[in-house]
C-alpha cells in the first residue's frame, strides 16, 4: 500500500518536469514575440524620422 505512491513517483516527476518545460517554451516564446515587436516598433519609427529628415533636408520630391 505504500509502494504504490512511491511508484508514482517518477511519472509524476516526468510529468511535472514536462509541464516545466512547455511553460518555459511558452515563456520564451512570448518574450520572443515581444522582443520583435519593439524591434520592429523601432525600425518603424527610425524610417519614420529618416523620411522627415530627407523631406526637411530636399523637399517634396515627387
């Protein structure tokens, strides 16, 4: 009677460890997400100055 829990032990580790990792793959994909949103939020908003800069330093060139 008490062998059985301690046979369950490993499983219940395993799945534990297992919940772990798939919580840690979720983590580091949503930092992944946002790391390249503000990445992309900054390339964005540099284009944005370097074409206001160009627009201030020739005009309209169209």
């Amino acid at each position: 009677m008490l062998l059985l829990p301690i046979l369950q032990l490993p499983s219940t580790l395993f799945c534990l460890a297992t919940l772990e990792i798939i919580g840690m793959s979720i983590y580091l994909e949503l930092l992944h997400l946002i790391w390249l949103s503000l990445l992309f939020d900054f390339f964005s908003e540099t284009s944005q100055h370097i074409k206001s800069l160009n627009f201030l330093m020739h005009g309209n060139d169209n």
